[in-house]
C-alpha cells in the first residue's frame, strides 16, 4: 500500500508548563499540546496499554510525554528495536489485541525490520512508532536520514508519514484500523521530530481498536456448496490456521467439526484452535512437527476445509497432506486473493473466521452416530499407535529435548503460556505440547523463522499476561542474538523460566548439511559455551541440569516462586538425534529431496 502524508507542520520551542503537572495526561482539548503528548493521548485512546521500545534523538519529545503519562501507558524498555517488534508480536499473540512498539531514525528503524517481516508473514496486528529527523533535513545527507517509507514498504501493510502535529489523532486510528482490518498486519506510523515538536489545540478522540474490525459473512451461495461438498464426503478433514485465534472462532470451530465428525488438524500458527485432547484432533498437520498420522489422514482426505492459513508447502507437507490434485478443496480466508492460492480450482468462502464456521454449521446436516463413533475410534487408535512406537532415543549422555518438552508439559497448568524459538524448539513443541484446552497458548515465529524471538518474545507474553508463569524454549544461537532481554527480565521481575537447548551449533542448517549435503558442515559450529553464567550475569537464577527430573524440579520451584529462572540444558546436535521433521525423517528412510518451502 502506498505512503500516507498529511500537511507540513508548524513546530514551537515552549510548550505549556501547565500540562507538566501530574495528573495532565490524555487532555483531550482546551489546551495547546506538543506532538509527541497528541501522540501518547491518541495511542492510550486507542486502547494501548504497553509500548515496547528503545530510545532515540529523533524521539526524545514523545518519551518526554510518555513519562507524563505513566499511570495511563507503560513503557518497556527493550534491549534493541528488533526485540522490542518481538516484544510487541508476542503480546499481541497472545492477547489477541494490537501490539505497539516505538523506534527511532536510522538504525533503530533499520532493526526493526527483521521483527516487522516476521509479524506481516505472520498476520500479526502491530502498530509501529518511527520517529524520523526534521522534515527541513530531508535530502541534506543528516545522520540517520534513510526513505523510511522504502525501508518498511516490504514488511508492512502500511506505511503513514505524518507531517501534521493536528493530524496525529487520525493518522493513529487509521494506523489501528490498518492492523486489525482484513488480514492483520504490522503498520507504521512515521512521525518527524518538527511534528512531535510542533504544538495544536486538538481533541483527541481515538477509536479502540478490536479484532477481527468487522465479521463478514460468506455468500449464502457459497456455503451452500460448500456445505454440500462436506456433507458429501467419505473422509472430510478441517485444517485449522491462525485465522481460528485472531477471529475466536475456537468453539464454533470444535462445533462444526462434531456435527460433521471431521478430524482438524492444525498448522503451527494454528496450533490450539481446537483443544488437543478433543477425539477428533489430528494436532499439528505439515513438515515440521506433525505427527504421522494427522500427515497420513490429510493425504488420504476427500474434502478439506481451510480455515485462516496460507495452506504453503510447510503447512501441507511439501503439498502432499492433503495433494493439490487430490481432494475437493474449501479455503475460509478474509483476503480474497489468498484463498485458493495454493490449491487452484478450490471454493473460496471469504469473510470472517467465525461467522462463516457458524454459518456451515447450521448448513451441515449432522454426521451419523455410527460414522461419528467409528472416526472417533480410528484416531484413538492412531494416537495409541505413535504413542507406543515413540523408540527409545540415545542422547550419547547429554539430554533429549522430547523428554524434556513431554516433561514439563505434563507438569504445566493447562492455561500456561509458552514461546519458542523457530529451530530445534518448534518441531518437538509442535508435536509433543499437548494443548489441554482450545486457544492460542503455544507461540512459535514461523511467518519468517527469525531466531532469538522467544528471549524477548517472552516478555510480550509476560506484559499480556500479568501474574502467569510463562515458559519461553531457547536455543545457544538465539540466545547469542537476543541475550540482552535477560536485562528485561529481571528488571521487571518477570516470572519466566527459560529452558536453554545448547548444542554449540546452528543445529538447524548442519542438518541440512548432513542430510542434503554429505555431511559437508560449514559456517555452523561454535564453542560450546556457558550460558547459565551469561543469565547469572543479568541477575538470574541459573543452572545446568543433570537430568529430566532436576529440570521438573526446578520449573515447580520457577512456577511456584513466580521467580525468573534459567535453565541451561546440553542436547545433542539436531542431526544427532533428529527431531519430528517430515522431510527428515523421510531423508534417512532413503527420500534425499530437499524439501519445498
């Protein structure tokens, strides 16, 4: 989408001393504020309740404002712009409500991209901050000058210069509006430092924000085909994206999947859109973290419902689970042009998530009892099946991340929160985390996989979610990225236990490597080093686990204290004891294609 820019701004040196005192925030008119209080007033109209961020030059008049106003927002203060966009990413996950980070010019803008692309690929709904340099400083070489507009264009939905201190209230609506309409996605607001600095009499009068914007209905037309083609089939599958969580459409979900007795798989985004203990989930469907059978069962599925997922390659096995010349094909998607991309010739049923499932609920007749009982059945015995054939695994004296994940997840309350980094923690979560009840309580970044997500990501869920112990699965390449939100953690006394895999590689590209490339290992090793120390340097409670037991022992003791806590565990390299990835498993039965994305 292209650029937004409003009126140049008028900018003065002097704001009102009375707006100083306490209690003067969020004035909503009567009075001449600066840029940067219409700013903190809008932001806190809009709903906001944390903005995560890093200070900069070009964004010192709104932090003014923002200590103005801290019973009203809080500020966190993160360790760099790219974690602060984490920050904010898992906050939203988690909460289902519109995350909110703030960077400065240049280099400020320039991290937070990394964060940003993830959020887009992910449909996360985030609002961004940018401050920029003086709108008279533009194309005079100023330090941190960069097109801001370029630089975001292709990891944003939307990008607004604003260059009128009176058109803040409306350009921070419309920025909400942007996140939580459609698709949700980040947007950016960029504000120069004359307009943060320039002074109005404006009422601020921001909309709160709610997702999803607006439930659209299908056509009436369309969900009765589609209902005709579910109500026809011998094998109906529903696969569950993260479409289900941004709509909460978990219960209408879980009803229609009974009334037609269809399995649901999820993918990892999807994870939790139906309670995984339900009789009829398959749990996660894909090349990274299914379990066979839910693979097994889309590939042999006659009609298959999509629900709020891009339906990729991960997401269907290499488009195998289900094939794309296989099945009748239904996609419910609230963007036109992404349903059915994937599976041309598919019926597409564009609108809301949880409108559209209530709708193919009361078109669908119900399944027979007899039908019904005999599919319940056969995935119980699936599920018995994997379960038994889990073989016996040898970590060569170090720790297995199976046991370790299965472990703690027996000992975990059903509504705790957990985030985990894309490599080694995604497949074994995605597998092996039961979730007890339906809802979005397992984050994992797989919109762009960036690593050293879960450290800071963690802190997101933590804000979201004050007073629950949350659980953030880490790695020694992540924690080498982003080993600064320890900082956060204990500043703010958080009460997150960190499980640290530490295999002294980039274990994800050396299997590659071994697999695919004749075990040529390059660019993917180094020391193995002590990070429970690097965790007691922040103020930590840290330490290196023998065994499975002191790892439960020591999460209890976490949980129970409401302490941060950091555990660093030795695991072997992934090529060593390989976790539940489709394509390599397949690699050692013989299949060295290397999989599609």
């Amino acid at each position: 989408m292209p650029a937004m820019t409003s009126a140049p701004a008028t900018a003065r040196a002097v704001e009102p001393e009375s707006y100083r005192e306490p209690g003067r925030c969020a004035v909503s008119g009567g009075i001449e504020r600066n840029g940067g209080q219409i700013l903190v007033e809008s932001l806190i109209g809009a709903g906001t309740e944390f903005i995560f961020g890093v200070p900069g030059d070009t964004g010192v008049v709104f932090y003014d404002a923002l200590r103005e106003c801290t019973g009203r927002i809080r500020h966190v203060l993160a360790n760099d712009e790219r974690c602060a966009v984490f920050m904010a990413d898992v906050f939203a996950r988690s909460s289902n409500r519109v995350g909110v980070a703030e960077v400065s010019s240049g280099g400020g803008a320039t991290f937070a991209v990394g964060g940003l692309g993830e959020a887009l690929a992910a449909s996360v709904p985030l609002v961004l901050i940018a401050s920029d340099i003086q709108t008279r400083s533009r194309g005079t070489g100023a330090i941190t000058e960069t097109d801001v507009v370029a630089l975001f264009a292709g990891v944003t939905k939307r990008q607004e210069i604003v260059l009128s201190t009176a058109a803040i209230p409306q350009a921070v609506t419309m920025a909400f509006a942007a996140a939580t309409s459609g698709r949700p996605g980040p947007v950016v607001l960029i504000l120069p430092e004359d307009v943060l600095e320039g002074h109005v009499d404006v009422t601020t009068k921001t909309i709160p924000s709610h997702l999803p914007s607006e439930r659209l209905p299908a056509s009436d037309k369309s969900v009765a085909l589609a209902a005709a083609t579910l109500a026809a089939a011998k094998r109906p599958a529903i696969v569950a994206g993260s479409g289900v969580h941004w709509s909460a459409a978990w219960k209408e979900l879980a009803a229609l999947s009974e009334k037609l007795a269809a399995p649901v798989a999820t993918t990892i985004h999807g994870k939790g859109a139906i309670s995984e203990r339900h009789p009829l989930s398959l749990g996660i469907v894909g090349s990274n973290g299914a379990r066979p059978y839910a693979n097994d069962y889309l590939a042999d599925a006659d009609a298959v419902l999509f629900i709020g997922t891009r339906a990729n390659s991960t997401d269907t096995n290499g488009f195998t689970s289900p094939p794309r010349n296989g099945p009748a094909v239904i996609q419910i998607d609230i963007e036109a042009e992404r349903a059915g991309r994937n599976f041309p010739g598919s019926l597409p049923l564009v609108g809301d998530a949880r409108t559209i499932l209530d709708q193919l609920r009361h078109a669908v007749p119900q399944a027979a009892e007899d039908v019904s009982r005999a599919r319940i059945a056969e995935l119980a015995e699936r599920r018995t099946v994997w379960r038994s054939a889990q073989p016996p695994r040898s970590a060569n004296g170090q720790l297995d991340p199976y046991e370790i994940i299965s472990a703690i997840s027996r000992i975990a309350a059903d509504d705790a929160i957990v985030v985990g980094e894309p490599g080694t923690p995604t497949p074994y979560l995605s597998s092996y985390w039961e979730i007890p009840q339906a809802g979005r309580r397992v984050i994992l970044p797989r919109g762009h996989g960036p690593m050293g997500y879960a450290l800071p990501g963690a802190v997101g869920a933590a804000m979201a979610h004050p007073g629950k112990p949350i659980i953030a699965f880490t790695t020694d390449g992540s924690l080498l990225m982003a080993c600064g939100a320890l900082e956060q953690v204990k500043r703010l006394k958080l009460p997150i236990t960190y499980i640290h895999f530490n295999n002294a590689s980039l274990g994800w590209i050396k299997t590659l490597q071994h697999l695919y490339f004749e075990r040529r290992f390059f660019g993917v090793d180094f020391e193995r080093f002590d990070a429970a120390a690097i965790a007691r340097g922040f103020g930590l409670e840290a330490s290196r686990p023998a065994n499975v037991n002191e790892i439960v022992a020591a999460v209890k003791g976490g949980m129970e204290s409401m302490t941060p806590l950091f555990l660093d565990v030795w695991v072997p390299a992934e090529h060593e004891l390989l976790p539940p990835v489709a394509p390599w498993v397949a690699a050692v039965q013989g299949d060295v294609k290397r999989p599609i994305y």
